[in-house]
C-alpha cells in the first residue's frame, strides 16, 4: 500500500540509487523506480525555496511522490490530498514551452477529476523556479512560489495517507466498442507508448504518397483497439477512411461509423460482396487482421496496390480462436508484404497486474508470479449440477457481472448450449467489461506439464483453451469462475489461491 513521505528528508539525498531504494522504502511502492539526477535536482531546488519562504520540515509530509495510477501507468511528481482538496505540482528541470506544460496539466486534470475534489494544478521550472497554475478557463496562468505554498497550507495538517483505492481503470479506460459517445467526444487520453506509437506512424504515413502498409501488434490489454480508432479517427480528418473489423460489429461500432464524418467501420464479410467498393478509401485500418479470411486479406492487398492505398493492420497471433486461424497465420502473410513499419505495444494497461498474474496461473500451474499476489478480485465458486451453475449466474448477474459463454457449434450440441449468454466469445472480440463471469466443466483438464488443455469442440475447427483467454482478457476488474461438476479441475485451480 503506498505511502505519503515526507519530501524534504529525501531531497536531502543526492545519490541515484540510495534516493530510490530510500523513496520505494518509504513509500512502501511495490516496485523501485531508478529516479534520474535531474529529477532530484529539480525536487532538491523546490524543497530549497520553500524552505527560504518560510516553510518548515513537517510542512512537506504527506506528499506522495511518482504516483502511478495502477494500470493506466499515468504518474504524478508530486500529490498532496485531503477530503476536499488535490494539489499537484509537476516538476521540470528546464523550460520545456508552455503547450506541453498546459498539455500535462489538462492531462491531470481529467484524471484527479474523477475523485470529485477540488484541484489545484500546478507546474514548476525549477531552473528559472518559474511557476505555473492551470486555470478554471483551461489556461495556464503564471503565479508565484508563494501562491503554490498558500494551496500547500490548505492540506497540511489533514492530508490522506491512503490513495490505492482511490482509482479505478474503469473511471478512464476508454473502449471505442463498449463507450463510443466518450470516444466520438475525445473524452479520453492515450498513454505514453500509444502516443508515442501515433506520432511515429503519421510521421511515415506523411511519407507514404504511394501504397504502403503498416503493422501494428500487441497482446490483449496492451490498447490496441483505441490506438487504431484513434489513428483512423485522425486520419479521416485527411481523407476517407474505413475500419475493416475481422468479427462481428458492435453496437459501439455502428454508432462510431455513423457518427464520425469521412469514417466507415464495416466487417470483413463486406468484402465478400462484389458490389462493395474498398477503392473509394484512401485509408484503410484492419482490426484483428489474425481473424480474416485469406480471400478477404487478398482482396485488400490487391486494392492497396491498385489504388495506391495506405493500410494499418492490426493484429494479435496469440488471440486466435480456431484451428483454421493457426493454419491460415495472416499474421505470417503480414510481414511477407513487407510493411514499412512494424509497431509493437507491449504494455498491459487494460488487464489489471492481479487478473493478468492469475490468467497465467492458470495457463500453465508451474508459472509463479515474480510479485506475490492475493488474487482479491478473482472468485472462484463450485456447481455440481447445471442447476447450480444457473444459480450462481444469477447471482453474479444481479451483481453487474457479465456472462461469457463459449461459441457454439452450429451443427453439433455444446455441453454449454443450457446456458443463455451475455455474450460468446466470438461476439467480444475487442470489447472489454468490469466484471466477467464464465463456465468451466470437463471440457477443460490439466496435462502432465501443468498446462490448461482442452477436449475437442463440438466444432472441431474451435479450440476451448482459446475461447477462453479470449474471454477472460475482456476483464478490467474482476473475474468469477463457476466450475461445473469437475471437482479434480477445480482443485487444481483452487491451488493457485492458495
């Protein structure tokens, strides 16, 4: 759990690693963080001038320091909190222009926002110890050190010494599929690597008057669906574009393609009809290319070369569902076009570290997490009969949780066809939810390796381990597991909480 410290005794010290093995002591952070030499310069001169203006040791507790929001990887130099008041200071060695400084702190606004207090939004230059406050009106507004330690007073003897529970991913996680009003609205911010990821492909799209194709690959959680409707939500400012989404459109999707002008989101069945003109876009993003049919796949490489096209697929090779996906390997057929540029997110922001720890486990029993885990938001519950199973859906229904059933066979009877869904696993592809609830039953079993396998589907060209990652990495924040009549599977599972 972190804790606030007390920044004037830190500032104090001037080497690299005993200043961060000293904070992460302090803070009781679970992970150190190499803290750089000028940014213990810039808290060292702050802590400096303060004290010159009158304030005493005791006046900097109570500030946690590098906070990061859990998940979302957003951090903070510096925040002080009461029951009413947030004040942040955001610390700069050197004077880096007051556009990214007013971007950073329109930034930390719509974070803290959500805590519902009131804010006082601050940026320092150490160098100059030049000062800024970002106003009510959106502006950056210059204000004096002394202005910064009047709002300090205001929380200096009542701060907060908890701030953990304070964020909730699902507060800023924005899904083009599951809240397409807060992404049509712009109501949201990409991290660092996706920004980072954006910047470089526009800067090659700008150079790319012919055809060219990208890549853009990433395993679930790590925010590649807002990064590629985002991407397409700039480019269809420059010329018409479309989303080829390789699985069935959500509602999300509908309203985004309706509602943003010069930008189509259509499935890749589309493609399948000989009226249908890809040639009239002059952008084209596929996403989940890994799904897509090889005479959907050929038909948009065709017209990327006959039209001069510019495209962005988008994959994930570990997320397929079936074994005609892994025989097809579009994602093989990606890099033998060549792209000019493969991207690459590796950051998980969507899956919380637990879930995530815990999907793993469950993968395979002999991984061990390098970080104990207490899997709080992972319930695991036992039926012996269907009934039972239906029950306890109920139960978690009635508790906002969303039920993920499997794909069925269309031709043959799933074990798992007595249970009305939410959804399938085929129909959540690029959705995420808080809370998922799923089945498990004998249709899974463990190996002699450990390793979570699966029986034959109803439809042979399905694979049960897949459908269920697919379904267990939709979860931001909590996950129930019903296991149905498989007492030796449920207690291999119950060993990884244990």
């Amino acid at each position: 759990m972190t804790r606030p410290i007390n920044i004037y005794s830190i500032s104090r010290i001037h080497d690299e690693n005993v200043f961060s093995a000293v904070e992460k002591h302090h803070s009781q952070k679970g992970e150190e963080k190499r803290i750089q030499h000028h940014e213990i310069e810039s808290l060292r001169i702050l802590v400096d001038n303060m004290v010159r203006n009158g304030m005493e040791i005791k006046d900097f507790d109570g500030f946690f320091y590098g906070f990061c929001i859990p998940q979302i990887g957003k951090e903070f130099d510096l925040l002080k909190l009461s029951d009413k008041y947030i004040i942040n200071v955001e610390l700069k060695s050197t004077n880096v222009g007051k556009e990214q400084i007013l971007a950073q702190l329109l930034k930390n606004r719509y974070y803290l926002n959500h805590l519902g207090k009131r804010l006082a939004l601050y940026s320092i230059v150490t160098d100059e110890m030049q000062c800024y406050k970002l106003s009510l009106n959106n502006e950056l507004v210059e204000v004096s050190l002394d202005d910064v330690m009047v709002s300090l007073k205001t929380v200096e003897d009542e701060y907060l010494t908890k701030i953990d529970n304070l964020f909730k991913a699902s507060q800023y996680l924005v899904s083009p599929l599951n809240t397409p009003t807060k992404f049509i609205l712009g109501e949201y911010f990409l991290t660092q690597a996706q920004e980072h990821i954006k910047n470089e492909l526009l800067k090659h799209l700008d150079m790319a008057f012919s055809d060219a194709s990208f890549h853009l690959t990433g395993k679930p959680g790590t925010g590649k669906t807002l990064l590629l409707y985002d991407i397409a939500k700039t480019l269809s400012k420059n010329g018409s574009t479309v989303i080829i989404h390789c699985g069935e459109l959500a509602d999300g999707q509908r309203k985004i393609g309706e509602e943003i002008e010069n930008l189509d989101v259509i499935s890749a069945w589309r493609l399948k009809n000989d009226d249908f003109d890809l040639s009239k876009y002059r952008f084209v993003l596929v996403d989940e290319t890994h799904r897509i049919y090889e005479n959907q796949f050929d038909k948009i490489c065709v017209s990327l070369k006959e039209n001069a096209q510019i495209c962005v697929f988008s994959s994930d090779p570990e997320q397929v569902l079936s074994s005609a996906e892994k025989r097809r390997d579009i994602v093989g057929k990606i890099r033998n076009l060549n792209p000019q540029k493969e991207f690459v997110l590796s950051e998980r922001i969507r899956t919380n570290k637990e879930i995530s720890s815990f999907i793993l486990n469950m993968k395979n029993l002999r991984h061990k997490p390098k970080v104990p885990m207490n899997y709080f938001n992972v319930q695991l519950n036992y039926a012996n009969t269907t009934q039972e199973a239906q029950n306890i859906l109920e139960y978690y229904r009635k508790k906002g949780f969303v039920f993920i059933n499997y794909s069925k066979s269309n031709y043959e009877t799933s074990p798992y066809a007595e249970y009305n869904e939410d959804f399938d696993t085929h129909h959540v592809i690029g959705q995420e939810f808080d809370k998922v609830v799923m089945l498990m039953d004998n249709s899974f079993y463990y190996d002699e390796l450990g390793e979570l396998q699966g029986v034959p589907h109803p439809n042979p060209d399905y694979l049960y381990p897949n459908l269920f990652y697919q379904g267990v990495t939709r979860v931001r924040e909590e996950l129930a597991l019903i296991i149905v009549n498989a007492p030796e599977l449920f207690e291999k599972i119950t060993s990884i909480v244990k």
